[in-house]
C-alpha cells in the first residue's frame, strides 16, 4: 500500500514535515480510503494520524555541565579561551563589586551599625574604588566607631633606627626602650 499522497496530505493538514506525520498500523485501511483533508482531520480526532515529537539536541549533558559550573569545577585553564577581561569585563566586575558593597552598606544602616553621616562617607569611599569587598567594608565600619582616643598612636622615632610601635613604651634616661610588660617582669 502507498500512503504517499496521505502522509503529503497530513503533513500539508498539520503544518509539519512528512516525516513527523505518524500513521497507527492497525487503521491503515481507514487511512488508505482517506483523500481529502476532511478525512485526514476525522483520523486525527480519532487518533489514528498522530505527530512525532521534534528531533532535536538534547540538553541533559549541558545541564549537568552548568551544574558542575556553579559548584566551580570545569573552569580551570584548560577550559579557557578568551583572556580574563574577555570573559568577564572590566564595568561587569565593578557593576557586581559595587553593588553587594552598596547592598552591603544600607544593610548596616538598617541594623543602626552605622549612622547617616558615616553611611554617606563610606559609600563615597565605595565610589572612589578604595573599599576591594565587604570584608574591607566592615573593618572600615568597625575602625569608625572606635573614638579616637582608643585608636593606637603614630609611630614615634627615637633614632633613625629605632621606633616606637605601641603606646605602652616608656624612654628611660639612659636611652634603652622598656614596654610595661618587661618593667612588670622585674
């Protein structure tokens, strides 16, 4: 049997190639007597005319492959084809680096971490490239709310050679630096 003229009729009937067209093989007889597309739309009501699904590439690989991308594995040197500011440019990195800091900011200003006037310096700070993440914002945030009468003075020079790194050291007259810790020794 020729079903030629039905598969060219169905395909034409559906809007799909020919070779989607599928005929079940126990109406092949039904079709066979089936010559205008009123027909052909009976059989495919009654499910003897039925579309095959489209061939096609299957994604499942590639979605494993992401999988494993997000975890960070598959992104070594070998993986690799463009240069660093290729595949990630120099305005993305800043857009995301100054965003979570921005983010990172008015999340301390709602917690009353910071107040207004320290919030508008630091995101000034932000702006100006001197923060590199949130790590380096939160010790700038921690450094504003010691007074300063806390914070650990310059270093003084007593020779060229010499110099005092803490607060807690005393010059004796006879030139020799002694820390409390060593005078509380003796």
């Amino acid at each position: 049997m020729n079903l030629r003229q039905q598969h060219e009729l169905t395909a034409r009937y559906l809007n799909v190639g020919k070779d989607r067209v599928w005929f079940n093989p126990e109406q092949i007889e039904d079709i066979n007597k089936a010559i205008t597309r009123l027909d052909i739309a009976n059989l495919v009501k009654d499910g003897a005319i039925k579309i095959k699904p489209k061939k096609c590439v299957s994604r499942f690989k590639i979605r494993i492959r992401n999988e494993q991308k997000k975890k960070g594995r598959q992104k070594g040197q070998g993986k690799r084809k463009g240069t660093s500011k290729s595949r990630l440019g120099d305005k993305q990195k800043w857009m995301i680096k100054i965003r979570s800091l921005r983010s990172e900011l008015s999340i301390l200003k709602e917690k009353n971490i910071i107040t207004g006037k320290q919030y508008t310096k630091l995101y000034r700070l932000a702006k100006g490239n001197v923060l590199r993440n949130k790590n380096h914002l939160r010790l700038y945030a921690k450094k504003m709310q010691i007074p300063e009468d806390v914070v650990i003075k310059k270093t003084t020079p007593i020779n060229k050679t010499e110099t005092i790194k803490s607060a807690d050291t005393t010059i004796p007259q006879d030139g020799k630096v002694e820390t409390e810790k060593q005078t509380s020794i003796r």
